[in-house]
C-alpha cells in the first residue's frame, strides 16, 4: 500500500524527471551553485580573513568550488530519488516507467 507521501513523492519526481536528463541537471546545478556560493560567501566572510589574504580572483575560485558542489548535489538528488522511486515500485510490484 503505498502512502500518502510515497504517492506525492512519485507524482512529483515523475513530473521532474520528465524531460532529459541534462535540462534536470542544468536546472538544479544552477540552483544549488547558488546556494552553495552565497552559504559559502558569507561563512567566509564572517569566519575568516581569506578576503584580504586571498586577493582578488578569490571570488572565481569560491565560484569554481560552487559549480562543483551544485553539480555534486545535484547528481546525488537525482540518484537517491530514483533508488527511492524504484525501492517503492518493486515493493508495489509494479512495472517501471
């Protein structure tokens, strides 16, 4: 039987997952290099003087680090939401989109 949550999970990951693979990774690394780089601009700003050791192309350094993590992020979203989707089709015994 699945619930409420589990129905509302696979609703919303088919809906985002509908379209290629590289327009979900696009949309979603873009949103988490955002996070990422304003958490991490502001935890350094705060923290510690790498701002005024760093010098001026420490902003495209904390950018590069961004696009990383946002891609990273992304990928592991993507992977544990399809190991989910599959977990609770194949206990639901049914077929596979």
């Amino acid at each position: 039987m699945i619930t409420n949550t589990e129905r509302h999970f696979i609703n919303n990951w088919l809906e985002q997952k509908s379209g290629p693979r590289w327009k979900y990774y696009l949309q979603f690394t873009m949103a988490w290099t955002v996070v990422s780089f304003l958490v991490i601009f502001f935890l350094s700003k705060l923290f510690t003087s790498a701002w005024e050791t760093a010098g001026e192309n420490f902003i495209f350094f904390l950018i590069g680090i961004s696009i990383v993590i946002g891609f990273f992020s992304t990928h592991f979203t993507y992977m544990l939401s399809e190991k989910r989707y599959k977990k609770i089709m194949k206990r639901e015994g049914k077929e596979l989109n």
